[in-house]
C-alpha cells in the first residue's frame, strides 16, 4: 500500500530511543521530512543521519517536551525548515514500575509531565498550523495500562488514560477543520541495541527505568508467556500502526485507540 507520505513533514517527539526511533525511520522510509525531537541532542542527531541514510530529509531538534516553550521553539523550527507540518506523534514516555505507595511524589510528577503534560504541549503548539491548513494528523503512544489500569503502573497508566480522552475529545473539536487524532498502544517494546537508545531513555542499561527488564533474560521470557503471541514487540511493530494512521489511507479514522501488544489487551 502506498501510503503517499512522501514530502510529507513529520514531527516525532522522543525519537531519539527505541519506539520513537522506529517511527522515525519508518517514516524515512516513506520519503517524509523528519523532525527528530528529542532531549538528547547527540542521540537525535544519530538518527537524523540514519533517516537521511534512507534517502529522506531530517533535522534534530534537542527539545524539552516538559517544557512549553521547547516544545514552541521546536515547532517554529519544524514550520521554517520545511514550510508546513503534517503529522505529529507524541512518542514521549516514562515509568518504573512499582507499587503506588512505594513511589516518591517526584516519581509520580515526572510521570504526569512526561506522559500527559509533554502530550498537551505538542498537540496545542501544531494544532493551529492543522487548522489553518485544514488538514493534519496527530497520532499519540498511549498503553494499554491506560485502558486496563495495570499493576505497579498506576500514575502512569492513569495519565496515558488521560491521553486516550484527550485524543477522543480533540477529535471531536478539530474534525471540522480535517484534523485527525488517534492513539497507538503498545505492548512492552524493547531496543534490538543498546544503541538505538540514549541515557536518558528508560531502557537504558545504564540505570534506566526499565533496565532491571533489560538486565533479566529469564524475566523477559516469563514476561513473553503473558503474550498470546508469545513475544516482546518490536519497534517496527509501532511504527507501521503509526504510519498507517498518520496517512490518507486512513482518512476515514479518528477519535481511535488500537492496541498494537500481541493481543495483551483485547477490547
């Protein structure tokens, strides 16, 4: 399928690292101009030269997406490199999880920032590019702990539940201006490298979040049986839902939430 994404200027927020890495170069793949916005300049930088390895355009941005006025910055970028913005994906995410009562108050704040805050901030700043041209899609990576309530990840599954409302409510408001909006929730999702993340990201190695998932073989294949397809995803996994609903092909659709996790979720 032709997804006629050519030309087409894409904002990826977080993809520098893993799922936000894929999504960009899926993208790239698909001839769109890229801008690569993440907190790590030098890592944003590394998959810009991969995206233009493919053939398409790219540009780093280093962007606080916690940050209004980073994220504004970013967005006038985007708009003076390559005239328009088409498509926006709110990739940003964290948690570690662990119980609610075993959280610090800072723990449970950065995840309300970098999950929901960092969503609001970069849907508001495009949205009135996507109404002045009538045209525009936002696709966000929610959860399936947004849709479930899943355990040891209360905060953050409550504020991806936030994102999927939001996106529905927005849908709402923006369809007359033919602004889209719709939500991607993966299941767990793992870099293939440790290169294909920053220190920053939460499966880092290097004392990230999710490092103590990364660290543990056996633990990864228990996790696997909770699969019914009996696997950890992918980022390519991601980024193919993603490009598909941020194209024309998918014209018809907003307002959704599709859970790309192997069948964790089934609703």
């Amino acid at each position: 399928m032709d997804l006629k994404l050519a030309g087409k200027t894409v904002i990826v927020t977080g993809s520098g690292s893993n799922i936000g890495r894929g999504i960009a170069l899926a993208f790239g793949r698909e001839g769109s101009n890229l801008i690569i916005a993440d907190i790590s300049e030098a890592q944003a930088s590394r998959v810009a030269d991969e995206v233009k390895a493919l053939g398409s355009k790219a540009l780093a941005v280093k962007t606080d997406v916690t940050d209004r006025a980073s994220v504004t910055r970013m967005v006038d970028t985007a708009v003076k490199s390559f005239g328009k913005i088409d498509v926006l994906v709110n990739n940003v995410g964290w948690t570690r999880d662990l119980l609610f009562m075993e959280k610090t108050v800072e723990e449970w704040e950065k995840e309300v920032k970098l999950n929901f805050w960092s969503m609001v901030y970069c849907t508001r700043a495009v949205l009135e590019h996507f109404i002045a041209q009538k045209s525009g899609a936002v696709v966000s990576i929610g959860s399936d702990a947004g849709r479930m309530g899943e355990y040891r990840e209360a905060v953050y599954g409550a504020m991806k539940g936030g994102v999927i409302a939001l996106t529905k409510a927005l849908a709402r408001e923006t369809g007359r201006f033919g602004v889209r909006l719709n939500v991607v929730c993966p299941g767990m999702t793992l870099p293939a490298s440790q290169e294909h993340v920053s220190a920053e990201s939460m499966w880092s190695k290097e004392g990230g979040a999710g490092s103590w998932i990364i660290n543990d073989p056996e633990l990864i294949e228990r996790i696997k049986k909770g699969y019914p397809l009996r696997r950890i995803g992918r980022p390519e996994d991601v980024a193919n839902a993603v490009a598909f609903l941020a194209s024309d092909a998918a014209s018809f659709i907003t307002g959704q939430t599709l859970s790309v996790s192997g069948g964790y979720t089934m609703m």
